[in-house]
C-alpha cells in the first residue's frame, strides 16, 4: 500500500488519515459490513482503495461485501485506479452501472461458452 493509514482512537471513534485526508470510524462492535457501511455514509464522495478498506477494517472480503451494500441500494461506484466511494452524483453512478453492466454481458458469454462442455 502506498500511503499507509495513520490510526488513532478516542472517545469510541476511530480517526483514520491517509495521505492527508481523513476519515472516522465509529461503533467497532458492529459487523464489518456494517462498518463499512458506516463508514462510507460518513464519509461520502473520498475516493479509498480496496488495500486501505482491508487495513482500516482489517478485513479481505471487501469487494463482496461493497457487492453487499449495493444489492441492499447504497450508490457505492469504483474505478479500478482509484478504488469505491460512495456518491449520490449521477453522473458517476450512470457511468459505474455502465461499467458493471459491460463486465456482467462479458462474464455471461464466457459461461454461455463453456456452458457446451456441461
């Protein structure tokens, strides 16, 4: 990771900064999809990469878990240079859903293609 996270807690609030933009966490007890999602709502349109979700969350399973939260209606987008956030801009939203529709017709002809060796 290129800029390793600063972390430092008080008053039940974790105050994380990376490469000088800063983010809180609150409520630790919670289930990490619902820190995540916390997280995102407190910190809208700051763009974070997958290695800094794992290393603030210390967890791995984040791409199925933001997968989660937009099944659930959160407008999460991503950029692969760039890493999620969450943005209500619907510019940004168009061109992600865009985006994740191409990938899904590109995955769903790769399984119709092998679907002839069932």
């Amino acid at each position: 990771m290129k800029n390793k996270p600063e972390i430092k807690i008080s008053n039940n609030k974790m105050i994380i900064t990376i490469a000088k933009n800063r983010y809180e966490k609150i409520k630790p007890n919670e289930s990490k999809k619902d820190q995540i999602k916390d997280f995102f709502m407190m910190n809208p349109d700051n763009w974070l990469k997958s290695t800094e979700l794992e290393y603030i969350f210390d967890y791995t399973a984040i791409r199925q878990t933001i997968n989660q939260l937009r099944n659930e209606g959160l407008p999460i987008i991503s950029d692969t240079r760039k890493g999620y956030k969450l943005t209500y801009n619907k510019d940004e939203v168009k061109k992600c859903y865009e985006e994740l529709k191409q990938r899904a017709l590109i995955a769903l002809t790769a399984a119709n293609r092998l679907k002839k060796y069932i």
